[in-house]
C-alpha cells in the first residue's frame, strides 16, 4: 500500500505540473496506479493458485500500461499520442517506486 501511496502521488503531481488545465486530480491519479496494482494483485494470486508459469507475472505488469491507457481515453480529450505517452510515464513511476520499495524493505522472503 506505501508503494501504491507513493506512486498515486508522483502521477498527480506529474500530472499537476504537466497539465495546467487539471484534467487529472487526485483521485484519477490514483484509479491509473489503483486499477493495475488490483489487476496484478489477483492475477498473481491465479498465478500461484494453478502453478502457471512466472513469467505471466510480469506479463501482467504491462497493465500499468494498458490500465492508464483505457482510462485516460475514457476520462479525457487528450490524443492517443499523449494518452499512450502518459500511460509510458504511469509504468515508468511504478518501476521506479517498486525498484525503491526493494531497496528499502528489501526482497520479500517466500
């Protein structure tokens, strides 16, 4: 859940900066971080359940991409250049602040 804070952060305050019409407040900021964290969160619980390969893991990490994607083309105006770029930059923040979560907290022990 820090992980899930912190990234909803750093998308609404890029969003702040970038789009000065306010488009995207905090509370869409967090459904494009939401949304895929809950995607990932149950297909990792299938994964485990029918001992289906690993690498559908990190398969469903592309739903950061796809999750933001969809909803910013339901929820505003922007074209899909700028729609696919920022869904580029919602993926990018949630490797960062996962790849941060490891270093501080390290590697979760199985």
């Amino acid at each position: 859940m820090i992980q899930i804070a912190i990234a909803a952060f750093l998308v609404w305050a890029f969003f702040k900066v970038k789009e000065k019409n306010g488009d995207i407040d905090g509370f869409a900021a967090t459904s494009l971080i939401l949304v895929p964290a809950i995607i990932v969160f149950l297909g990792n619980i299938a994964i485990t359940t029918f001992a289906a390969p690993i690498w559908l893991a990190y398969v469903l990490e592309l739903s950061y991409f796809v999750g933001p994607f969809l909803l910013l083309k339901n929820m505003t105006t922007f074209s899909t250049g700028k729609i696919a770029a920022y869904s580029a930059i919602v993926l990018v923040i949630n490797i960062i602040t996962q790849v941060l979560m490891v270093i501080l907290f390290g590697m979760p022990k199985a």
